[in-house]
C-alpha cells in the first residue's frame, strides 16, 4: 500500500511540475493570442489591448497560474481563446479521436508482435533470427517522418485509401455498417504508420525475453514430460517472459495521447496532436497546458497499470 | 371518430415539421424581397466547401479570423452590401438611403415584412440593437473601430419601425461602405445574455440551432466538432429571384475542416468538395492538368489586393536597449539605400519562383487589379543591378572585395525576418537574401513563428527588416488610413509618432485626411494618386509582388461568379445552383 | 569473429559515408547556395552510356536540360551536345575545414551542362550537394547533442546509483519530469527569444543543447543500473575496505564497465537526434535559410504538389536511412561483441 501510495503522490507532484513549466514556457515565448490582431489596420491597438485585458491576459504570471489552478480543482480546465469553448470539451473530443487511432495501432501492434516473436522464438533457427534481426532493423531505421510521407505519397498517387481525415464528406449520409467501414478505412494509414514505427521494437523484446525463458531448465523439463510445443510456448513460457514486456506494455499504455502527433499532423487526423501544435502556435495558452497535462496524466496512468499488472500476473514480484 | 383524430394528428405534424422544414416559404403579403437580378436556376443539391482551419465562433459581433467569418457571412445579412463583382455598394437589408448634403447624416429606409431565419420579425429595433452591440466598448468587437469616425462613434436613432437614422462625427467618403459585413442581429434572442453581460459568450459553436438566427440566406443545421459544419437553407431569406422564386437555391452548404490547403487540394481532386478557394499557383497547376476529367473548371482572376514588401525599422529606438540595431538605422534612413534595395530585387523572380508566374510585381501598395484607385502613370523600373550600385556610391558607400562597406566603413549586414507559416514570404526571403548579396551585402533570413513577428515590429521594435502583407480587405482606400497615417496602428516603419517624423509623412497625412472627407471620387482619386506618388518617391516600404486569386468549381455549379474581394467564392451562394434534372427535395412555393 | 567482422562492415560503411558529408565540398559537384533561377524543380540529370546516334560510350556523359514551354516546371533534355562525365574537374569554390579555400571537385561536367543527381528545388539549387552539406548539419547536431546527453546521462547515472537514497530519487524524478516534457513548446519559446542576429552557429548550437538535454533520462538510467550492481561486487567492497576514496572507486572500478554501455548509447542515439533534429527543421523550428538540412530539405514535402510532382525531393530521406542503417548495425555489432564479450 506504501508502495502505492508513494507512486500516487509522486505522480500529483509531477503534475504540478509539468504544469508550472509550461505556464512558464508559455510566458517566455512572446506574443500574445491577440497578436493577429494588430496587423488588421481597421482595429485599433487599443481594441487589442482592452481585449487582452478582458481575458486576464495582462496579469502576472502568478495570478494567472493561481486562477488556473483554482479552477482546475472545480473540473474547470480553462477556456480556449481561439475557439471560444471551455478547454474539457475540446480536449475531450480531440483525445478520444487520439485514443481510436493509438488504441487501434496498439492493440494491432501487439497482436502481431506476440505471436510473431514467440514464433520466431520457438522456432530457434538461424536464418529465422537473421530475417528477423534484417527485417526489424530495416524498419526500425527508417524514421516514422519517412514512413508517414511515403505512406501519403502511394495513397495520394493511388487513391486507394482515403488521403487523411477522420470521415468522408457523406459520412452522416451513410447507414451504419457503411459508417463502420468508411472510419476503417480512414484508419489504416494511420494506424499502419504507428505499427511500422512499434512493432521492430516489439518483436524484438517479445522474441529475446522468450528466447531467454526458452533456456530455462524448467523448460527442458516441459519438454522432457512430452508436452506439446505450442503449450510450452503460450502456457508454460510467455508468462513466465512477461515481465518486461508488462512494462512495455505499460510504455506503450503510457505513450497513447502523446505518440501519435507527427502521424496525426501529417495525415491531418484530428486528434490532440493537431490541436497542440496549433494551440502553441497560436499561444492559446489554456489548450496547451491541458493538452500536456492530459499526456502527462496518461504517462503515470501507464507507467502506474504497467506496475500493478506485473504486481498481479509475476508472482516473483510480488514476493519481494 | 378514430380517423378525425387521426387526421387532425396528421395535420398538427405536418404543420410542425412544415414549419420547421427548411423549404422556401412563399412571398407574404407586405413583405419587400429584394429581386436579384441573373437568370433563374433550380432548387436542390449541397454545396461542400474546405476550408483550411476551424471557425472560432458564431457571434458576428466578436469574430476575427478569417474562417469564422466565412461562415458567418452566410448566416448573416447586412444593410447595405458591397457587390463582390462591381466592388460598388448596393441595397440590401436598408432597400434605399438618403444622405445629407453635408454628408454626416444617413438616413436608411428597411424593407418591410422581412423576418429573421427563425420566423421572428426584423425592424429598426433590431438595427439599434446591433449597432449598440457593435460599439458596445466591453465587447470590443474588431469592427467598433470601423464606426469611429472623427473621434467620435457613429450615432444610431431609431425614427420608426422601418427608418434609421446614422449621425457621423464628419463627413466620411464612401460611408455606405461601413455598412458592409456588419450583420444586423435579432434582439429577440440576445437581449437577455447582453443586459447580462453575457454577450461575449453567445454563439460559440457548440450553441444550439434553435438559439441562433440571421437574415442571411442560410442557418445553422449541424455542427460536429472537428469535422464540419453543416448550415441548412433559410425559409424565410429576404431575396428572390426574377420568377418571384425565394432564393437561396441550394437546399445546404456545409463547411468542412481540412487543415491546410493540401488536404483542399485532395478533397477537390477526389470530387468530394465543389469550390476550393485562393489556391496556390501549384496547386492551380496540379489540378488544371486533370480539370476537364473530372468535370471541374478554375479561374485565375488576376492579381489579388494584398500586398508584400519590405519594411524597415525606423522606430524611434533610444528608449529601448536596441544599439545594434539603432546602429544600422543610419542605413535605412538613407533613401539611397531603399531606393538600390528596390532597384536590385528581381520582382520578375519572385513572381516567377514563388508564385509561379501567377501573380504580379508591385511597385506600389495599390494592386494593378484595383481599377478604381491605382495610379497608372506610376514608373516601374525593371530590375538593374548597376542602378543600385550607382545609388549606392553616391551614398557614400564603397566595397572591399565583394563586401559592401557603409561611409564609415562598417560591413553591411542585416536580418529579414518573415513568418515562418507563411512560406510565400519565406520564400521571398530567400531569394532577395540572393539578390542583395551581388550588392555586397549579408544578409541572414530568420523566419520566425508568426505571434513572434508581429510582436517584434508591433512591440518591441526588435528587428531590422521585415517582409510583411496587407492589404486585400476592400478596394477603398479609407480602411489603408491606419497604415498611411503617421498616427496609424499599423504605419509599420515607424510606429507610434506623435507627429510626422519627416515632411512627406506630413503630406501624406494631409492627403489621405483629405481624401476621407471628400465626398467625390474623382477629387478623391486625385488625393490618392498623390499620395501613391509620394509613396513611390520615398520608399518606405520596398513593394515586392502580389499573388493572383485562384479559384475552382466543379462545372455542374451555375451562376458561380468568383470575385478578387472576399469571399471570393461564396459571397453570391444565395444565387449559386446546381445544373441538371431537378432533385427531388427541390420544393416551389 | 562474425560480430567482428560485422562491426568492421557497418564500422567501414559508416566511416564513408560521413567522409563524403565532411568532405562535402569536394565530393558535391555544386554550390548548395547558388540559385538556378531557370531550373526550379529540374529532375534529376541522367547518364548516359548510349547516345541519340546509337553509339556506346565509355564515359557516361550527360544532356542539358531545357525548360518547356508547356506547363509548369516541365523540362526535356535536349540532344544536341554529348558532355561527357569527368573526375577531378574544376567548380565552384568550397573551404576546407573552413579556412583553405579549394577549387577541385570529385566529378563534374563542362557548363552549359549541369549536375542535378538528384535534381533541383523551388529555387533551382543542386539538391545532391544540399544533401551532402546538408549532411554536415544533420550529423553533427545528432554527434554534438549524443555527446552532450552522455555526458549528463553519465553524471547523473553515475551520482544517483553511487551515492544513492535521496539523491537518486531526487534525480530519477528530475529525469522522469524530462522524459515528460512539452519539448516542442520548449523550442519554439527559446527559438524566438534568440537575438536577432541569428548568426545560424548560434541557433545550431542553441538546437542542439536543447535535443540533447531533453534527452539525459534514458540513458541516465542504464548507468544507474550498472553503477548500482557494480557498486555491490565484492572487489568494490574490498578496495573501499583499503581505503579507496569514492572518486577512486568510480574512475578505477565503475566508470569501465559503463563504457560498453556508453558506446552502444552513443551508436543509438546519434541517430535518434539526427531524427530529432531532422523533425524539428522539418516542422520549420531548425536553421535558417539557405543553411541546408536534411529536415528542411524534407520539409518542402509538406506541400502537396511538391509531393506529388517531384519525387526526387524525397532524397534525403535516403541519406537519413543510410545513416541510420549505418549507426544501428554499429550498435548491434557493439552488443553482441559485448555479449560475448560477457560470456
């Protein structure tokens, strides 16, 4: 419970610290949201400068961090200048858009990435560890950057799959099923792009912890009682190598709101990644603060489940 | 007695989804449309427009940015209205108005019978109403400041139910002008939230359907976060067309949010949108190639209003600790210097690399498509290289090698800045960065984020050079006061003077004053081609080029008329329609 | 020894690579500066070994480009003049190390002809030369951020497994705050507050110190781990029983043993902030113009006609995998030669 509680409290302070960081960030960048304004020759910089002041603009740093922070502690996150909405809702419908694409991607990531290593663990021969180690390298060096604008280029070349975007224009026109299959296929570049990105990684982890559990004597001993192979590698083998890749998995938990945002610019989804980008452009101070805070937030959830998991499923753990 | 209830339940439905259904009511008794005057078209279709970023708002009276004005401009109507095509002013919500002779009194006759989107009535008390909220000075709304005229906010008196009466401060030029885009607002709905003070936060985009109403040809159906906004025809619009047909045609328009112009280029390629809008040359390339196959058509209107040029700081900078570059204003105060600068950028260059061949060089901050007001007996020197040295030398310059030393011997070197989200301006950055090198000089290019530009030729005057834009709001001249005035907001070389720094400044203040109150255009005119004239002479801005407006629409889109004022393509929606066999939701009064 | 033999292959390749990018003005045929304000988006030159007339040449030669008059940016080869492919020709002037100036390139061809390998941009400039010098600034914020990230991962592995209980946790909190960063955000509030006169030395560097102090964390921790189990082994215990000092013990006994560590970060990391630095300038935030990078290279890909139209603005992407291939084969090399290093 200690332990816990340690990790609760650790995680409110890092919170806290992210926060005042990026208020500070925000102050140093110069320029305000109102900005745009003044090059509008038909607006006169006193309008500029009262409409500043209406939003709090032109106070101190502490007094906005402070009205902030009280008002978070209502559910309150702030209001957006730009789109004239309290911050929650925005971020709301932006995460969820961000948690569709990364959920997706993750679970395909994994689901491919398990058994494909434990396969190639199983199967222990040479040539399949060299395709295994060519192939993860060859993808792993070629940056997400790189994956993303080639992937739009054969889309955009082909017209295949649609070219970026969450829907098509008819969307609501479309009875469900057509709906279902229109966002499945606004999501596979997307999601494409993600998996290409993790899964070098991930087979990798997955087929070097079982290759290392494989060599354990009580392996051998499965084996010397004439138990099949396929029980050996699921039920006997993976969870005794599911240690670190628990706390892969809680990497990746943790990465959901925040990894996606190069995929999401590039491919115009609309997800957090967009929003933040152009909240920081466009200084809308409150959109970026809690944009950050909601990943931040997901980050010591993550890092959070990935401990308990293994507290639940390692029994090794838990003796110590 | 089952089947009269029946019946009676039928009839009460079809009452309330007729009046809720957004097909075009007939003309009532006493109600004055306005007749719109093109060939008659056919009711029916949805008209899909991109655009590049989301709306921030729905309140006409607080909206600044470009997109949200998009939008708004369809929901909403004004009193008098600047023809996009013409650029001259026609009636609109006033059908006529009267000037006094000293021309400080409008007095503006409504059209009768006209009701908002939501059934409602409109009358003067709504036009009070909405000028009270535009010069309300807790709202501070971006267009209070077009109705101060002489120091003092315009007047409004309501005379009776269809008659106001507008009282300026001194008699301004083109004063119907001012009452374009100024969308007259239904007091019956927001009274309330404005004696509460509420008003600010009226009309976000998440504001329900039913709370909102406009007099203009369309009204808000849908919105969905992120993706789009859907408007739905008004029943109750105002114009008709020769056959007494309530217009708009098209039954919706919807707004979609792509994110930058790629994705429009995308979407129209792939047949999804039906206008995109101010494309870029390459972009206008791409799709040209494919127009004719995929039943689409574009249009190069021209050059378009704005325009880019070079500014150089001449801020007064002893207050604020900028030595450095105090240090070089020695060089740009020398007119010499301006004037080699201008003589060796390759314009013809710039046109041709970043705006491939689509646009046009300015040697002055009236566009060549403005008619009305560009003074063509303005010179256009070609580009010579020879000519700038000359300049040059006899500013007391000289070279060592191939650097440029001022008279005292320093290296000329200098920093444009320009916005790095802008890469037109970036782009032109890089090549005058080229040109100015033949003369000697060094320069550096920074582009900088956008807020951080502003900030430092508006704030801190922490710059050296600056590429900027402006320019492309209206053809008038009365809304460049503030960048031509010495006092103005936006007189960017040298900001802040409490009195005309240097004699021409002062000329040019008396010229453009002069030209506000006069009330004829040829004496206007007159007034302004001076001032273009003492432009050209003094170089305070070195002008650089203009883009051409390019637009497309898909060929089965009648009476589209794409203009070079915004919006440039939806500002004639309520007349736009569809060819074709006529659809099945088409319904005629 | 197959990783030797490995390590020697990837080392090899590596070492080429960055000698045609440090040596980039000899290698390049063109200046990545000049403007060919009549070739914009030129595609790559060709050679040719077989000419209009049917005959074999031995030495590849090339055919001029000629702008067309139809569309935009389309051009065609015109076929009058063969001009053959020389090495060791004389072009543009280039410094070396940045003080001898040198006129001799690689390989070249006569003017009126022009290399492109790898075509021009929107301003007509050689994009292979952009590329090579562009090279230059990529690598060396990925060397320079990688040695500053060590340096600080090394420190801080170092103090928080040694002396351990408040300051490691202490530290490990610092580094889990880094790992959590708004780093973007960072970026763009320090890029703008850089005086005017960004000589491009000062922003490179500015650049660089941020990459590389954002990311101390991860390898501050594999430092830790090994300080700590290094700290425990009974040969530690025993020289602190002679006496030994704490700076002793860490210079003598713990610091060898984070060199495998250390070299097998560094050959994974340089690539990452190439990565790092290349995103940054992709998203415009890197060096300013006409200073080249791979990132503001890629950048132009942004725009939909750019890519859509010219695929050959996609070259610096190649760069880029190579020298991550180079870098994560050197890194693989490193671990399994520290495996069996181990065994």
């Amino acid at each position: 419970m200690k332990y816990l509680e340690r990790r609760v409290v650790h995680g409110v302070l890092l919170l806290i610290a992210v926060s005042v960081l990026c208020f500070l960030f925000s102050d140093l960048a110069p320029g305000s949201f109102f900005d745009e304004m003044k090059l509008n020759p038909q607006i006169s910089a006193e309008t500029v400068a009262a409409l500043r002041s209406q939003y709090g603009l032109d106070q101190g740093l502490s007094v906005r961090y402070l009205r902030w922070v009280k008002s978070v502690l209502r559910g309150d996150l702030g209001y957006s200048f730009a789109y004239n909405t309290p911050v929650r809702s925005l971020l709301v419908i932006r995460a969820r858009n961000t948690l569709l694409l990364t959920t997706t991607a993750t679970l395909v990531a994994w689901l491919i990435a398990i058994p494909l290593g434990v396969w190639i663990a199983g199967r222990g021969g040479a040539w399949e560890d060299r395709l295994t180690m060519a192939g993860t390298s060859f993808f792993l060096s070629v940056p997400e950057l790189v994956v993303a604008l080639s992937l739009l280029y054969w889309v955009v070349r082909t017209h295949a799959l649609p070219a970026g975007g969450i829907s098509s224009v008819r969307f609501d026109d479309l009875g469900a099923w057509a709906k279902l299959c229109d966002l499945a296929a606004h999501l596979v570049v997307p999601v494409t792009i993600l998996v290409l990105a993790s899964l070098p990684i991930l087979i990798r982890h997955v087929r070097a912890s079982m290759v290392e559990v494989l060599r354990a004597q009580f392996i051998q001993a499965a084996r010397g009682h004439g138990i099949g192979r396929r029980r050996i590698l699921f039920h006997y083998a993976l969870p005794a190598a599911a240690n670190p890749l628990i706390s892969l998995f809680g990497l990746s938990l943790a990465g959901l709101l925040s990894s996606s945002l190069l995929v999401e610019v590039v491919m115009g989804w609309p997800g957090l990644g967009p929003l933040l980008l152009e909240a920081s452009i466009s200084r809308d101070v409150y959109v970026v603060v809690g944009a950050v805070m909601a990943s931040t937030l997901f980050m010591i959830l993550g890092s959070f489940l990935a401990d308990v998991m293994l507290v639940v499923v390692d029994p090794r753990v838990r003796v110590e | 007695m089952r089947r009269l209830g029946y019946s009676v339940t039928l009839l009460l439905v079809c009452a309330v989804v007729g009046s809720a259904s957004s097909a075009p009511r007939p003309a009532e008794p006493g109600e004055e449309l306005q007749i719109s005057d093109h060939p008659a078209g056919q009711y029916g279709g949805t008209l899909v427009v991109a655009q590049r970023s989301e709306p921030k708002t729905l309140n006409p009276v607080t909206a600044a940015d470009a997109p949200s004005r998009e939008v708004i401009g369809r929901l909403t109507a004004d009193l008098i209205h600047i023809n996009r095509s013409s650029q001259q002013t026609e009636p609109a919500l006033a059908k006529l108005w009267t000037l006094s002779k000293d021309g400080r009194i409008f007095t503006i006759k409504l059209r009768h019978g006209l009701r908002f989107s939501d059934g409602q009535p409109f009358d003067a008390d709504d036009v009070v109403f909405s000028f009270q909220l535009y010069l309300d000075d807790k709202i501070n709304s971006p267009q209070r400041d077009l109705l101060v005229v002489g120091g003092k906010p315009i007047e409004v008196h309501k005379i009776d139910q269809y008659t106001v009466r507008f009282t300026l401060a001194q008699p301004y030029a083109a004063a119907q002008r001012i009452f374009d885009s100024l969308a007259m607002m239904p007091r019956h709905l927001l009274q309330n939230s404005y004696q509460q003070g509420k008003f600010t936060q009226a009309w976000t985009l998440t504001t329900s359907p039913a709370e909102m109403a406009g007099m203009g040809p369309f009204r808000v159906k849908q919105y969905v976060p992120g993706q789009k906004i859907v408007l739905e025809r008004n029943p109750y619009y105002w114009k008709a067309d020769r056959s007494h047909h309530r217009l708009p045609y098209l039954d919706q328009l919807t707004f979609l949010f792509v994110g930058n112009e790629d994705a429009q280029v995308i979407r129209f390629q792939a047949g999804e949108t039906d206008i995109i809008s101010r494309m870029s040359a390459e972009s206008y390339a791409l799709l040209s190639q494919q127009a004719s196959s995929r039943g689409t058509e574009l249009f190069d209107l021209g050059p378009s209003l704005e325009y880019n040029f070079l500014v150089f700081n001449l801020n007064d900078l002893s207050s604020k600790k900028l030595a450095g570059i105090a240090a070089k204003q020695a060089w740009f105060q020398d007119l010499k210097f301006r004037q080699a600068i201008s003589a060796a950028i390759d314009r013809d260059a710039i046109v041709k690399l970043v705006y491939a061949g689509r646009g046009a060089a300015l040697w002055g901050n009236v566009s060549p498509s403005n008619k009305f007001w560009v003074d063509q007996s303005l010179p256009h020197p070609p580009r010579s290289l020879e000519k700038a040295r000359e300049l040059l030398k006899a500013a007391g310059f000289s070279w060592r090698g191939d650097a440029l030393l001022d008279p005292r011997g320093q290296a000329v070197e200098f920093s444009i800045i320009a916005s790095s989200s802008n890469t037109q301006r970036t782009k032109m950055a890089v090549l005058i960065q080229d040109d100015l090198s033949k003369l000697g000089m060094n320069v550096h290019v920074a582009p900088l984020e956008f807020r951080d530009v502003v900030n430092r030729v508006f704030q801190t005057y922490d710059y050296e050079v600056s590429i900027m834009g402006l320019g492309g709001g209206d053809a008038d001249p009365n809304p460049e006061m503030n960048v031509w005035l010495s006092s103005g907001g936006t007189h960017l070389w040298h900001l802040g003077e409490v009195k005309p720094a240097t004699d021409w400044e002062a000329q040019i203040d008396q010229l453009m004053q002069k030209q506000m109150v006069t009330l004829k255009y040829k004496d206007r005119k007159h007034l302004y081609d001076q001032v273009q004239e003492i432009i050209a002479a003094n170089v305070p801005y070195v002008f650089l080029a203009t883009p051409d407006v390019m637009v497309g629409a898909k060929k089965s889109l009648a009476n589209f008329k794409p203009a070079i004022l915004d919006s440039n393509t939806l500002w004639n929606v309520d007349e736009l329609y569809y060819w074709g066999p006529a659809s099945s939701s088409g319904a005629r009064p | 020894m197959a990783a030797r033999r490995k390590l020697m292959v990837a080392a090899i390749f590596l070492l080429s690579l960055h000698g045609a990018i440090l040596f980039a003005g000899f290698v390049a045929p063109q200046d990545p500066a000049v403007q060919n304000r009549d070739f914009p988006f030129v595609p790559p030159t060709r050679l040719h070994f077989v000419d209009a007339g049917g005959r074999i040449h031995l030495r590849p030669f090339v055919y001029p480009w000629v702008a067309r008059r139809d569309g935009l940016y389309q051009y065609e080869e015109s076929r009058e003049h063969e001009y053959p492919l020389h090495l060791f020709v004389p072009g543009p002037r280039y410094l070396i190390a940045g003080c001898l100036a040198a006129h001799t390139h690689l390989f070249g061809v006569e003017w009126p002809a022009q290399l492109f390998l790898a075509g021009t941009d929107n301003y007509g400039r050689d994009q292979f030369s952009r590329i090579l010098f562009g090279g230059q600034i990529s690598l060396a914020a990925g060397l320079l951020a990688t040695a500053i990230s060590l340096f600080f991962g090394l420190f801080m592995g170092c103090v928080s497994g040694f002396y351990g209980k408040w300051m490691d946790e202490s530290a490990m909190r610092l580094a889990e705050l880094f790992l959590v960063l708004p780093w973007l955000y960072l970026l763009l509030a320090v890029r703008s507050f850089l005086p005017l006169h960004v000589s491009s030395t000062q922003t490179f560097l500015l650049l660089v110190a941020v990459i590389g102090t954002v990311g101390w964390a991860r390898p501050a921790r594999l430092i830790r781990g090994v300080v700590l189990s290094t700290k425990s082994r009974k040969y530690v215990l025993a020289s602190r029983g002679f006496g030994a000092s704490n700076a002793y013990i860490l210079r003598r006994h713990v610091l060898p043993h984070t060199y495998g560590i250390l070299l097998t970060q560094a050959a994974l990391l340089v690539p990452q902030y190439v990565i790092a630095e290349v995103t940054l300038s992709f998203f415009g935030l890197g060096l300013s113009e006409p200073m080249p990078s791979w990132g503001s290279l890629l950048a132009s890909l942004q725009q939909y006609n750019v890519l859509v139209s010219y695929w050959w603005m996609f070259a610096p992407a190649i760069a880029l995998v190579l020298v991550t291939i180079g870098y994560l084969s050197v890194a693989n090399a490193f671990e399994q030669q520290l495996q069996s290093d181990s065994i």
